[in-house]
C-alpha cells in the first residue's frame, strides 16, 4: 500500500509505529517515501538501516547507515550511527573496517562501554588477544551490571593460555549474575580444557537447565560427553545444539566423530559433509571426510577381520576349513594303506622250504601335520583383496571449538 501522507516527519512516524506492530514491509515503504521527499533526512536513513538489519538485508542496511552519518551533522544520532555500522561490518567480516567505525563512535561518545567492548571483539577475531584485551578493559570499568564485557576478557585469556585469569573474569561475572548462562558455559569450558570433565558437565548441565536454547552449551556438554565416552549422550546433545543452530558446523563434525566411536561410518560421514556444506573453510571436517571414506572401503588384512566382517564370510571361513582338514582325511580313505603277502620259496640241504613275507605299504610317506598347515595356509590366503588393507582403528579429529565473544547491540 503507497504512503497517504505527504509529510516525512509524519511518514517517519508512521513507519516507526508499523515496525511496533511487526509490519516492516509497509514500514520501509513509509521510509523510502520520506527520504524521496526529503533526501537529506538523517533520522529516516537511520530508521531504513535498522530496518533493513533486521531483514538480513546487510549491503543495503551499510549503504543507508552511510546516507545517515552524511546528514546528520553531528546530531544526537551521530555516534549511534557510527556505532551501528560498526556492528554490522563486523557481522559482515569487515573487522578492520568496523575497529574505524567503533573508534569514531569512542571519540564522539567516549563513555558508553559497548564501543570497547565491540572493538575489542573485533580484535579478537583479528587474532590480537593481546590488544583486545585492553578494550574489554575498558569496557568492563564503564559497564555496571553487564557481564558481557568480563566474559569476553575471560575468552581473550583463555586465547592466550591464562586460564588463571580467565577464571577469575568468570567467577566475577557469575557474583554478579549466578545465572548467566553464557559465563556458566565459560566456565565449563575452562574445566573441560583442563581435563576435568566430569566438573565441566555439571556446569554444562547448570547451563542447560537455566538456558535450554542456547546451542553453544549443549555443544560443549556434547564434548564433555564424548571425552567420557559415553557417546550416545554426546550425540543427544550434539542433535540438541542443531535443532537451536541448525547451521552449526562444528556440532555436526564432532557429531560424526562420536557416530565413528559406534561404528555408524555411512552416518558420519553424511554428518561431516553436512559440515562442510555449513562452513567450507573447517578444515577438521575434510581431514575426517578423508578418513571416512578409506574406512568405508577398508578390507580385511588378516584372518579375524575375514571372519568377523559378516556372516558370509564366516560360513565361507568355515566351510574352507573344512576342505583343508576334509583333503587331510580324504586322502586316507582313498589312498588306503595296503597290506602285501608274498611266498617266499628257499631250497637249502634240507630240500625247499617257503616263507610267507607282509608288507604294509602307503603311497607316500607324508607326516599328517604338512596337510594341516597347507590347508591353513590356504585359508588365509583366500581372504580377499589384501593389497588395500588398512591397519588400526580410525582416528578422527574433534573440533572442540571454544565459547565465541558476544558484541554489545
């Protein structure tokens, strides 16, 4: 439906009371008017960019931020603005270009903790722990009651090897919120780390009973499950992970490592495919394909694998046995020993005299023992295709992938 006022303040207006009732569609019609009326109308550009973020619509959302910061002169909207780019640039990958942004925001608004917290996790994913640490802070003196900021210094350290600290960051975020979820997991994930699993599960568990869709505590109570091998567990939880975050690359590769550990090769590898689909770039995931697909085509190199692979192959196991031993006794009952009488006629002073002489005679003398070890020799020998074979189990690589920062909106 085209816009019925002429007016862009009372268009801007509108558009915000249709965005309360979930209409953003008319909305953005609503916006896109005011701006035709009024190009220059910051707050109208600002209203799309939000709007457009919230529609996944990032190119066009970076584009209208942009038309904002242009007229809004230094306005109250200006360092929001700033702030809101660097958000989505950051969402965007653009980590570089979002440290610019939240910088311009510190230097216009230099009290709100988000702007160092959200560049401190920008250089995080740049790999500058370090420096990143820095800003959380910063953010962690400037923010009151949020914990967010101490949760993030937590991960740096734990990126650096300070566990120590990075306990301690989770420990104070816990006195000030027992039940945030997101510093519960942290935790957990410090333990596990550490090889103290059975302590990670219960505060993994902890989380899940506070936060049930949070899909990144039911991955690492998945790992804590998997390192007690208790694998049907792990993949309970590893399904669970999927269902909040069906796009989680790395619950699927750990989900096909723990279907391996039960034998189910065709369904891990169906899982680590599907992790390669959701993030090509996991490289854990193509190792494990790679592996995968040999033990699918994996083929006996010894006697117990021939005869433990199927059925089939143990009647066929069997009835080889039975013709080498059955060769051994065959040979006997065609081939029987033969007893030979002869007479014997002497003629000595005594005038001539016979002798009966008995000779029991074989075929061949062959000691029993060489038709057993031919026969077994056979049967070794027929199991099939040994040139491919594939000795000990197979090994897969787990991901383990660590709790991720979380930017301030």
């Amino acid at each position: 439906m085209a816009p019925s006022s002429r007016n862009p303040d009372e268009l801007v207006s509108l558009a915000a009371q249709l965005k309360e009732k979930g209409r953003i569609d008319e909305a953005l019609c609503n916006l896109n008017e005011a701006i035709r009326l009024r190009p220059e109308y910051a707050e109208a550009h600002s209203q799309r960019a939000m709007l457009l973020w919230q529609k996944k619509l990032l190119d066009e959302a970076l584009y209208s931020f942009s038309e904002a910061i242009k007229y809004a002169r230094r306005s109250s909207i200006w360092a929001p603005l700033w702030y809101n780019k660097g958000l989505i640039l950051t969402e965007t990958q653009r980590y570089e270009e979002a440290i610019a942004y939240f910088d311009e925001a510190i230097s216009l608004y230099g009290s709100f903790y988000g702007s160092y917290n959200n560049k401190g996790v920008a250089l995080g994913l740049l790999g500058k722990h370090d420096e990143a640490i820095k800003f959380f802070d910063k953010a962690v003196q400037l923010s009151t009651d949020d914990t967010g900021p101490l949760s993030n210094r937590a991960l740096a350290n734990i990126k650096m090897g300070r566990d120590v600290k990075a306990l301690a960051d989770v420990e104070e975020a816990l006195r000030k919120d027992q039940r945030d979820h997101r510093a519960i997991d942290i935790k957990g994930f410090i333990l596990y780390s550490q090889g103290h699993y059975n302590d990670a599960l219960k505060e993994f568990q902890k989380g899940t009973s506070l936060k049930r869709d949070y899909a990144e505590l039911w991955y690492h109570k998945g790992l804590a499950h998997f390192k007690l091998e208790q694998y049907d567990q792990a993949i309970q939880c590893y399904e669970e992970a999927l269902r909040i975050q069906p796009r989680f690359a790395e619950a699927y590769n750990d989900k096909a490592v723990a279907l391996s550990k039960k034998g189910d090769i065709s369904g891990a590898i169906e899982q680590v495919k599907r992790a390669i689909e959701m993030n090509s770039a996991l490289s854990d995931a193509h190792v494990n394909l790679e592996r995968l697909t040999q033990e699918s085509v994996k083929d006996v190199h010894n006697f117990w694998d021939f005869w433990n692979s199927s059925n089939a192959k143990k009647v066929t196991a069997i009835i080889l046995v039975v013709f080498a031993f059955g060769a051994s006794l065959g040979y006997y009952v065609i081939f029987p020993n033969q007893t030979i009488k002869t007479e014997e006629i002497a003629v000595d002073s005594n005038g001539p005299t016979s002798k009966t002489i008995t000779v029991t005679t074989t075929p061949h003398d062959i000691p029993e023992v060489y038709f057993v070890i031919p026969g077994l020799a056979i049967l070794i020998l027929l199991a099939p295709m040994l040139k491919r074979a594939k000795l000990g189990p197979i090994e897969l690589e787990l991901e383990e992938s660590a709790p991720k920062n979380e930017i301030v909106k």
